[in-house]
C-alpha cells in the first residue's frame, strides 16, 4: 500500500523552490530521508535528484515528486509535512496526528515539533544539502 502522507501549500511551495534553484531538470525530486529523533518528533535529511533509487518509493503529492526510503514511508505514513517560517528558524516540520504526547518531564520538548533548518546556501545551486535540526 502507497504511502499516504500530506504536503501544506507552504511545505510544497518551498520544495518545488528547492527543486528549481538546484539546476536539476524541473522534473526531478526531492529525496526525503527521515529517522526518528528527539521526544516527540523527527530528524531529516534531503537532496534533489533526478530519480529513485532502487527501492525507493516515488510519491507525487500536490504537485512535488518525493523519493523515499522503505524506512522513511513507514515513518510518514499519515503524516502531515508543514514549513514553519519564525524570526529565528524556518524549515520542514513533521506533524503526526497519530502519535501521542510524549511522556518526557519537559513540557517545552514535547510541545516542539521537529524542524530542519534550511540554510540559503542549500537552495542555491548545490545538488544535496544535509539540514541540521533546530528544537
């Protein structure tokens, strides 16, 4: 069964800018890798590329192809993929109405979503870029 996974419109206008700015045909994706990290929320990494590797599942999801690994479809499945924009971090932010609240003592972790910082040189011409993740 395909992966089912949501795109804001915000998520998938930032994608599709990060696949035009990479200089790769406009057909190309983004390659999401995702592992779980943190108390409540996720780590990632991403690279345009021109195609899929070898089991990698190939969704199109509001207008964006995105690559990914067997691991990372079963951690988004029924996930929803925002971008957050703030005055001191942007980036991709995993939301998973399935999962509960986390049971750690720090309100403040919890409450938190994951978000990978994307810095402008990333989006400028270079083929893959390896976010650092901000809480």
């Amino acid at each position: 069964m395909p992966t089912q996974l949501t795109l804001t419109a915000a998520a998938g206008k930032f994608i599709r800018r990060v696949v035009r700015f990479s200089g790769l045909p406009a057909d190309a994706g983004l390659r999401l890798q995702v592992s779980a990290g943190g108390c409540s929320g996720y780590s990632s990494e991403f690279s345009v590329e021109v195609a899929a590797q070898a089991l990698e599942e190939t969704l199109m999801v509001s207008g964006v192809r995105l690559f990914l690994s067997p691991e990372t479809a079963v951690l988004l499945d029924g996930v929803t993929i925002d971008f957050m924009e703030t005055a001191t971090q942007s980036g991709l932010s995993y939301i998973n109405a399935k999962q509960g609240a986390c049971a750690c003592s720090s309100a403040d972790t919890a409450a938190k979503p994951a978000v990978t910082k994307i810095g402008i040189s990333s989006i400028g011409g270079r083929r893959s870029a390896s976010p650092a993740l901000v809480r």
